[in-house]
C-alpha cells in the first residue's frame, strides 16, 4: 500500500514474512528434525519414527552424521523462524518534501540496532539507479546514491520484481524526488 501525496510519498517496504520464507522453513524444520530423529534411534535401536527404518543404519558412522546434519538443520531453521518472527528487513521510505527530509527505515534483530534509521536531506539525493542483470539468478534492484555515502537500495535485494515493475518504480521515485535515472 504506497501512501503518496503530493508533498509526501511512504512507501512501505516488505520484510521476511513472505510465503516462500515459511515454504523454507517448515520443509528445512520437518527434514531436519527427520534426520535427527533417525540418527538417535539408531541410537537406541529402536524407531522413533514409525515410517523411516532405523534398523540398517549403524550409530557410529552414519547415526551420528545424521544427528549432525539434524541438529545443523534445526539451527538453521530456527534463525529462519527468528527472521520471520523480527519480520526482519520491513520498514518504509519516506520523503517528505516539505521539511526536505529523507528518511528509510528498517527493522532488524532485537539488540541494539533493532530499528535502522537513515535520515538525509533530499537535496543530496544524485539520482535513482537501475541494477538489472538477467540470467540464470536474476537481480532487479532500485538504488539511491547520495552524495558522500554509498548507494541505498530502495527495493529488497531479494525481491524478484519483473522488470516493468522496477522501471515503473524508479520512474514514480524519479519524479517525485526531481531527480534523473541510470540503468547498469
């Protein structure tokens, strides 16, 4: 929902609560808690999972790389649970061109920089720019640079925009902050 007026654009920025984040983890949780399981009853010689046999696996080689890749798979998903928890990355950009301020803000993990917050004058701003690189892994991202300062993505980096889209995005962001767009 792109809030936009004629002196102020929010735009709201989606983080890590995405359908496919969940997909991921729920599969990486359910196989690795699997592999666990059917590493600790070779274990025990019994199964602790009616469906998957334990009888043919031997603890000291295999059981005990299974115990490994379950527990690694477990830690995994957890960090995955905890991004989707945090809605890690979500946020907004906002312009607001009465005051002249830029600011875009993230959420991030609890601690001390949970809340990201860049702030700068929209006179900086240089110019809108267009990475797109097609292939095999596709990459559509929207930066700003900023004098004095690295570029800032506007879009997530992960974010799979068709290429309409993001020209569309960098053409609006263009024109509302008065500034010129360059492709690479």
């Amino acid at each position: 929902m792109n809030r936009r007026s004629k002196w102020l654009w929010i735009d709201p920025i989606k983080g890590s609560r995405k359908i496919s984040n969940f997909f991921w983890a729920c599969i990486l949780f359910l196989g690795s808690l699997g592999f666990f399981l059917v590493g600790i009853s070779s274990y025990f010689g019994k199964n602790l999972i009616p469906l998957l046999s334990s009888q043919q696996i031997l603890f000291v080689p295999q059981g005990i790389v299974m115990c490994f890749y379950g527990i690694a798979g477990l830690f995994i998903s957890s960090y995955l649970w905890c991004t989707i928890l945090f809605d890690v990355g979500s946020g907004y950009n906002k312009f607001d061109k009465k005051t002249g301020i830029a600011c875009l803000f993230r959420w991030g993990f609890p601690g001390r920089y949970r809340r990201i917050l860049l702030k700068f004058s929209m006179k900086d701003i240089q110019m809108i720019k267009m990475e797109v690189k097609e292939g095999i892994s596709p990459r559509r991202v929207l930066y700003m640079e900023i004098k004095g300062l690295q570029n800032i993505p506007l879009t997530r980096i992960g974010d799979n925009l068709n290429l309409r889209d993001i020209e569309q995005k960098a053409a609006e962001s263009a024109r509302f902050l008065n500034t010129s767009i360059e492709g690479f």
